[in-house]
C-alpha cells in the first residue's frame, strides 16, 4: 500500500513518542502490498513499532481485552450503566454473534500478529547488533496477542488435560496480499499454549534485560509467570516471577495510586504500552472514568465492593469532594464521586483516569502475587518453595504499601486470592483467575460456553474451515 511506503519515515520519527494509531493502513487488514518490501532493517525497525501501536489500540490491548475480562467476570461489583449494546451483551452474558466489538478486536489482534510475522520473516537483513532484539520484540508481541486471544475464544486450559478443545488459528507466516491468503482450521488450546511458551521462551533468551519502553528479557519472563499460572504450572510461574523480583530492577511505587495514569514508566512497569499527547487517547480511560473533559463513565462500582478491604487499605479509598471541574490531577484516592458530563454521581475507579497516561500491561506487584500463589500451591503438594520469600512475605509486601494490616500467619488460599483481587481488579485479569481457579462466575460454571467469545460471523463466511464455539451455533 502506497500509504505505507509513505509513513515509513514517520514511524522513524515517532519510536520514542508512539504517535498516530493508524500506523498501518492496510486493505485488507491482515496483508501488505507486496510492492513494500521489508529490504532495509529501517523499514523493519519501522514495521515492529507499527505492531507496537496496533497492540495499544482500543480494540486489543488498549481496551477490549480489558474490557471482555471485566465484564464476564462481574457478577454485582461492576455496573454497567453506559448505552452502548455491546458492553451490555458482555455484563449480562448473552453476547451477540455479530457483536461489533467481537469482530474488531479479532481483525486487530491478527494485524498485530500480521504484523509481526512480517519483522519476523525478514530478520536476516537485520545488522547482528540489533538482530536479536528485534526478533525477540516480535515474538513476544506475538505470544501475548496468542495468549490473549486463546484465553478469550478458547475453553480453558486443563492441567493433565489433553486439550484438544479448539483454540485459535496459529498464523505463523505473513500474508502480503489477499491472494496469498489461505482458510486455516482452529488449532487447540493445547497448540496454542505450546506456541505462547514457545514464544515467550524464545524471546525471554533473545531479549536484552534493559531495552527502553520495549519489551525486554524481564518483561518476557512476567508473561511467562502469568501464562504458566494460568496453565497452573506452579513451579514455573514461581521461577519466572522470582526471576524479576530478584533482578533488582524493579521496585513498587509508594503508593498504590502512583501506580497508575502515569506518562512515563515508573519503578514498578514492567511492561506498559506508550501514549502521549500527540497519540490517540486510550479507550480505557473513555470507559471508566468520569472527570472533567475526561470519560464516559459507563462503568461503576458498588459500595458493597469498597467494604470488602480493610478500612485502612487505601486502594479502597473514595474520594466524595469531587467538583465538577475536577481532572484526574485533583483525585488522590483509588475510588471518587463521578463528576463528568455524561454520567456523574456515581463511584469510579482512579485506575484509568487520564486520556494520555500508558497502559500497564504488567507491573511487578503482579509478580509478588504470582510467586506468593505459585508457592503457596507448591507447599500444598509437599514441594519446596522458589526463592527465599514465603507466600506470607510477598502479600505483606503488597499489603505493606497499601497500608493494609500485615498478616502475622501463613495465608490460606482464599487469602491470597482476596489480595490478587483487590490489588488487580480492573485490570483485565478477573475472568482469567476465577477460571483458573475453576470458580463459578454468578451462576456459570468456569468453563460455560458463554464465558467465552464468538467467532465472528465475517470469518466464517470467508474462511468454511473455522469452527464455531458451540454455544453460539
């Protein structure tokens, strides 16, 4: 596409500032022209900060994938009281198959994994120096929209399972033009997870330990501890988890607000995805908040959710003095009083309250929480824990900067599941662990047909080898 050819000396502009969304303007959305060739490690370099963008797009990880997690999983502490359909469809579990959301968070994810795909087919031009990294980049961008997508449209994973339920289709090869574009059956889950790893792992050992705001060798490793946990390898979610806490490299914000609607990367970003005052405003921020000139807030929380903390944990605090002119720079707690001008009054969420703020994909409290539940587990079958801390020291860690009081004893499983909620609610996880934990959701089984998405109807009219999820045929 000549729009492209034409952008190419953007993108080389913007790596540090991750500017305009619509990086690649392809038609049809999972190829390029085949008059661009990536025949310079400019125009390489240029395409990977292009699958960095489409990855912070509201569509996957910018939003929906939040979004979806959210939804599913809320069952009274979550309300959904905004006027868009789609949403809704997800609150209430009876989601459209036609879902507009549905589809345009499928056609995103496989550009990204397009995307990449491409970088990744023509690493050989690449210089030595920055070969490596690069490769390692691509395949970690595609290993967490792989992970992401299998989780969403794929019954869960089944330690000493077989598996064989479908998952995604694994692209592993770009496409260039629609000629070239071929149907693919869904792989299962088990395929599916064996490529994340093999993803993950890869590009863990390509990857250098400092790299920027990019993904780098630590960053890898925190997805793998969470795609080993969610496959309940415990003793490899412990390895990966302690591996970044022991790096030294990272270190828990003050408090639990500075966590959030931050410009730059703090201490405790792992990984985060950038945004900027040039760049698109990120959708989160549309969605849950409820501030002046900022959001719709569509979706609020119940007061019956902040009395489950301890009264001393601030990351149940409610600001009520809010005023109408207030902005994200007027809230200090984790909760306020709506004051924007569509919908007020009601309680919102600190978490995503600035428009031009990055995402954060993984921050290391996430960490203590991983290796305190990963060892927890190892105990239970008699084998010894990974690293020096107990379970009981990581909570502490993440309750001491909550100023939540220390537990004196060993925690018990629903203690430390408790804390993974109050320290990651509203931060896409929700669905995932009450799977993992084979939990009901309201009145649903874990692993009911409707806690997972659909495959748009626009794939399986032009690809007859795609498989419907049962309960949507």
């Amino acid at each position: 596409m000549k729009t492209l050819r034409k952008t190419i000396v953007l993108f080389i502009l913007i790596t540090a500032m991750w500017g305009c969304e619509d990086f690649l303007d392809i038609k049809p959305q999972q190829s390029i022209d085949s008059d661009y060739a990536l025949n310079t490690p400019e125009n390489v370099k240029a395409t990977l900060i292009g699958a960095y963008l489409e990855a912070r797009s509201r569509w996957t990880f910018g939003s929906q994938f939040n979004e979806y997690a959210e939804l599913l999983a809320a069952s009274g502490h979550l309300q959904h009281v905004g006027s868009h359909a789609q949403p809704k469809e997800m609150l209430d579990k009876s989601i459209a198959v036609n879902n507009s959301y549905v589809e345009s968070s499928w056609v995103a994810s496989y550009r990204i994994i397009n995307t990449v795909n491409h970088v990744l087919s023509a690493t050989d031009i690449l210089e030595d120096a920055d070969r490596d990294r690069i490769k390692g980049e691509a395949l970690f961008l595609r290993g967490m929209t792989f992970f992401e997508l299998t989780r969403l449209w794929g019954l869960p994973y089944q330690t000493g399972s077989t598996n064989n339920q479908p998952g995604i289709p694994l692209i592993l090869s770009p496409t260039r033009a629609p000629s070239e574009a071929i149907p693919v059956a869904r792989n299962t889950v088990e395929e599916c997870y064996s490529q994340i790893l093999d993803d993950l792992i890869a590009a863990r050992d390509l990857l250098p330990q400092t790299n920027g705001v990019f993904a780098d060798s630590y960053a890898a490793s925190a997805l793998l501890s969470r795609v080993y946990l969610q496959m309940s390898w415990h003793e490899d979610a412990a390895t990966e988890a302690n591996r970044v806490i022991e790096s030294g490299r990272f270190a828990l914000n003050a408090q639990p607000v500075a966590a959030h609607n931050n410009t730059q990367n703090t201490s405790e970003d792992i990984f985060a995805l950038q945004n900027s005052l040039t760049s698109n405003t990120i959708w989160l921020t549309e969605r849950y908040a409820s501030l002046n000139g900022m959001g719709r807030g569509d979706y609020q929380f119940t007061q019956a959710f902040l009395d489950l903390f301890h009264q001393d944990d601030l990351r149940s605090n409610l600001q009520e003095d809010t005023r109408p002119n207030f902005t994200h720079e007027d809230i200090t707690s984790m909760y306020y009083i709506g004051v924007g001008a569509i919908r007020n009054g009601g309680i919102n969420t600190y978490k995503w309250a600035n428009y031009y703020a990055g995402i954060p994909i993984i921050r290391l409290s996430e960490m203590y929480l991983v290796r305190a539940e990963a060892n927890f587990e190892l105990q239970q079958t008699g084998s010894d824990i990974v690293g020096s801390a107990s379970p009981l020291n990581d909570l502490n860690v993440v309750r001491a900067r909550a100023s939540a009081p220390l537990l004196t004893e060993s925690p018990t499983q629903e203690e430390i599941r408790k804390e993974r909620y109050f320290e990651l609610c509203w931060e896409g996880h929700r669905l995932h662990d009450l799977k993992r934990w084979q939990l009901t959701i309201g009145n649903l089984n874990y692993n009911a047909g409707n806690l997972i998405l659909p495959i748009p109807m626009s794939e399986l009219e032009t690809n007859p080898l795609l498989e419907q999820n049962p309960h949507y045929q």
